[in-house]
C-alpha cells in the first residue's frame, strides 16, 4: 500500500508493530499527516478482529465513507460494522440481528462511549473479543468518559428488578442480572466495580429521588477495566504528547504501563502558518471587527455558546452553531467563503469544501477547574494542557492539505504565554517577540475601524452594498463605514446621516480626497496671507 509521506509510512508501521498482545500503545502523530488512512490499512490488512473507537456518531458516519477505509478494503473480503445502541432500532430483533452481526465482523466501530459501558459491561460491545482496540481522537476520551461520569439507576428500575431499598451492593447485583437495557445493566457494573476498588473520587449513595448513583470524580479511569483485558490496546492522537510527556494522557486514564516504542510523529513540511496575536484584551465588538477582515473561509473556535452568540451578533453573515445543534449542520450552513462560529470544535472538523484559510482563538481555551464539596482541586488533565491541546487542534482545522496556507488569529493576550507556546509546532519557527509589535500595530488598526457597533448599523441602514455609484461590491467583509466629517475633529454624537458605507477601495479614495482637500485649503491661506502681506 502506498502512502503520501514518509512519516505516515512510519505511522503505518508503528500501527502494523504493535498488533500482538502487550501494553498500550501511545502513537501520536500531527492532523493532517493521515493516521486515519494509516491505521485502517495496518489494521484491517492484517486479518486480525480489530475494533476502533471513535468520538462522535457523527465520525464514525464520516469514517464509512472515507476515501481511507475505502483504500484500505480494496480487493479484500473485509466486514465492517458501525455498532448502533438498542434505541435505534423498533424491534428488539432487529437489534439483536444486528448486534450479531457487528459481533462477527472483522471490523466493528464503536463510539468512545460504547467503549466506556463495554468497560463494565463486557456484553454491550464486546470489545474484549478482539485483538486490537484502536482510540482514535484518544486526547478526547477524557471528555468522553466526563460526560458519563455519572451512572445512575432509577428508583424505577429498582423496582422492577426487585431491589428497591437494599444496599447498594446488593441492589446493584440485582439489576446487573435482571435489567432489561444494557445501559441500566453497564450503570450496575460500573457501580460494583466503584464498590469494590475504593478511591476518593468515586462516590456511591442514593439521591434524593430514590436513584442508585456513581459519581466519578476522575472519569478517564473508568476505562482501565477494559485496558487491562484487551491484549493490545492503541491510542492516537496529535495531542498525546505535551511539554515533551504522555504523562497528562497517561496518568488520568490510570494506566501503569505503555509500550517502550510509544512516540508521536510529526512532519518535517506540513502547510504554514502565520499567527497573529494581540496584545491588549479585545471586546467582543474588537473581535468581530477584526474577524470581517480575516481572509476566507474563517473558522473561528468559542470556548461557550455564549461567545458564539455574541460574536454571531456583531457577524450577521456568519453560520452561527446553535446549542445543540451537529457540528456537520452548522458546515453546511457556511458558504465556501464564509465565516463558522462554533463552540467545541477543537476537533473532528475536517470538511473537503471549506479549507479555512483563518482560524481565529477568541479566547485562550484554558479548560474550567473541577470542583469537589466547595473546593478546586486539580482536574484529570489540568486547564493549561487543555489550552495547548485546543489550541493545537484548532490551529490543525487549517492545516488539512501539504499545501495548506492558513493564518491562525489569538486575540487573547494570555495565548502568548511560554506555557502555551508550545502548542504551534516547531517547525513553524514563529517569533514571539515579533508578535508584541505586530500586535501593536494590529491594535491602532482596531482603533482606527472605530465602533463596530456603529459599522454594523450603518451597514443594516443603507443595506450591504458600496455606496459609490456604479461600485457593485458587496461582501461584508470589503465594506467599511465612512464619516463624512474627519472623527479626528472631535467627540460629537455620530447619526446615520454623518456616514456613509463604501468599499475598502473608495473608503481610502474618499479619504485621498478629503487629504488633498485639507492641502489645498492650506494653500489657499497660505497665498491668500502672502498677498496680504
């Protein structure tokens, strides 16, 4: 099989070498060099029963129309199923008909989340019956596994298994052995296995609503369970690798051990980037002005759907992801010149018609401390890890071609800390120092647009179009608001009747007008106080 780079085919066969029993593997390896199309022709020529776990519903649809699963099939009697969950199906039969058949296949595809049941509930997918369980997006099981860390039995489901009011060992045997979902069974085994390996940060008790509940406090360990039975485990990602360690991957999935031939692979030559970062904190309005300008397609990365609706405000032409709403609707919605705005999209982005060339950081993605009885204490992967792995993967969402150009905008000051520094690769040779200057100057640009409020609304006034006759421009971006009276002659209360919206081409023609115009009137003075004289 042929490969791209010589560091996917050294990908492909750090894949290939770690296909007999032994410790987990740690393969990282940068976005963009394709460890997808690497592991899939490593795992699935070699005729071993494999399984790969992935972090959405929606990759893993992505994954089975992928050019790379396709190529690594090609000419091969090869089975590959995407195992769904009961409620997806109307009869129970079509369920298990199903489940049989992901069971049988040589390839089955799973979510982080089925993995993390089939940790405690070892029938729910079965992945201890494979050979080889391959993580991909392994950086985010930690988020994953955070989603579930609370595993609760109704009072509902006590009842019905007989167990209302025992203990909670005894409670929990009993629905494990009679429930009928598997989930409600997985909740059960997750909260024997609670009881039976103590740690501080898992609590077991009953709510006030007569349900059954684990709460765990370092959720990532819920998986060691399953680590411990696979005879090979891999892990994959750009982001295993941090301050030069796997130790913040390691240590919060709890495992003891790796394989000694865990690495991370990064290109020589990937694209390049250009990164451009303020100086001084920005307000929204700062930051929407600054976005309008960036070259297109923009993705810009929220850390909340707050900020996401705040921007979309001062960006009425942007595709804006609604709360709850797919990743993959908010893309389409986004013309092929357009502007994203999407929260939690660090990863899992990658969408052949819109190659961004800008990825704006609006603020530094520091992850939010846990909290346990009123005090902070140090969470499974701490907030400054988060924001190099962020701003890692958000930087990548650009970079998905060898000759990808992309400028990455950090209009957070604190992203040019030397703890975050790391996150832009090496290779890219950035100059910090230059930055503070180039952000000065990016800075004065800003004062200079003035209000983007005012901007917006001039725009929403006269309508999205240059002013200048016969001008027909009329993208967003290229427009700007024009005062006819020079702001620089003092504070006064501006109206829609004080300017006007003109492309950026008229925009600095009329103010080549108005200097010539101010000349001239000197001039005037001048030869009128010299005949005077």
């Amino acid at each position: 099989m042929k490969f791209r780079s010589k560091e996917q085919t050294q990908y492909a066969k750090l894949i290939e070498g770690a296909l007999q029993p032994g410790p987990p593997l740690l393969a990282g390896a940068a976005a963009g060099l394709g460890k997808t199309h690497g592991y899939s022709v490593a795992l699935i020529q070699s005729g071993k029963r494999v399984a790969i776990a992935m972090s959405t519903r929606q990759l893993i649809d992505q994954y089975l129309e992928s050019d790379a699963l396709r190529a690594a099939v090609s000419g091969k009697d090869v089975v590959v199923v995407a195992l769904h969950s009961r409620r997806q199906f109307e009869r129970e039969s079509e369920y298990r008909e199903h489940r049989e058949q992901a069971m049988a296949a040589q390839v089955l595809v799973v979510t982080h989340a089925a993995a993390l049941i089939d940790s405690f509930s070892p029938g729910y997918a079965g992945l201890r019956s494979r050979d080889v369980v391959l993580f991909d997006e392994a950086d985010l099981l930690a988020d994953a596994a955070d989603l579930r860390s609370t595993f609760s039995i109704s009072g509902e489901v006590l009842k019905d298994c007989d167990a209302t009011g025992l203990g909670a060992d005894t409670a929990a045997k009993k629905v494990k052995e009679n429930a009928d979902d598997p989930e409600d069974r997985g909740a059960a085994s997750a909260i024997l296995y609670a009881l039976a390996n103590p740690a501080w940060y898992k609590v077991v008790g009953y709510e006030d609503d007569g349900s059954l509940t684990l709460k765990h406090r370092m959720p990532g360990r819920m998986l060691k369970p399953l680590v411990a039975d696979v005879p090979r485990c891999i892990f994959t990602s750009g982001t295993l690798l941090v301050t030069g360690k796997f130790d913040f991957f390691v240590k919060p999935i709890g495992l003891t051990a790796i394989a000694p031939e865990s690495r991370h692979i990064d290109p020589v030559h990937h694209g390049e980037v250009v990164v451009e970062l303020a100086s001084n904190e920005m307000q929204v309005e700062e930051m929407a002005a600054r976005i309008a300008l960036a070259a297109r397609p923009v993705l810009v990365l929220t850390t909340s759907h707050d900020m996401t609706t705040k921007l979309s405000a001062h960006l009425p032409d942007a595709a804006a992801r609604g709360k709850g709403e797919p990743l993959t609707a908010a893309v389409e919605r986004c013309a092929d010149d357009g502007i994203l705005i999407a929260a939690g999209a660090w990863s899992g982005l990658d969408s052949p018609r819109l190659r961004w060339k800008t990825v704006v950081i609006p603020k530094t993605p520091y992850g939010a401390p846990t909290v346990l009885d009123g005090q902070h204490i140090k969470h499974y992967i701490d907030s400054k890890v988060v924001a190099i792995r962020r701003t890692y993967q958000g930087l990548h969402r650009g970079l998905r071609t060898p000759d990808a150009l992309c400028t990455l905008l950090l209009l957070d000051p604190r992203s040019g800390r030397d703890e975050l520094r790391e996150a832009i690769p090496a290779r890219f040779r950035v100059d910090w120092a230059s930055f503070e200057e180039g952000a000065k100057e990016l800075k004065s640009h800003f004062d200079a647009e003035r209000n983007a409020s005012l901007r917006m609304a001039a725009i929403k006034h006269y309508g999205a179009h240059c002013m200048q006759p016969a001008c027909e421009v009329t993208a967003l971006h290229l427009l700007d608001v024009h005062h006819k009276r020079p702001i620089s002659e003092g504070v006064r209360r501006t109206t829609m009747d004080d300017v006007i919206v003109l492309c950026k081409n008229h925009h600095a023609d009329e103010h080549h007008r108005m200097h010539m115009a101010v000349l001239e009137e000197a001039d005037r003075i001048k030869s009128s106080t010299e005949s005077t004289v």
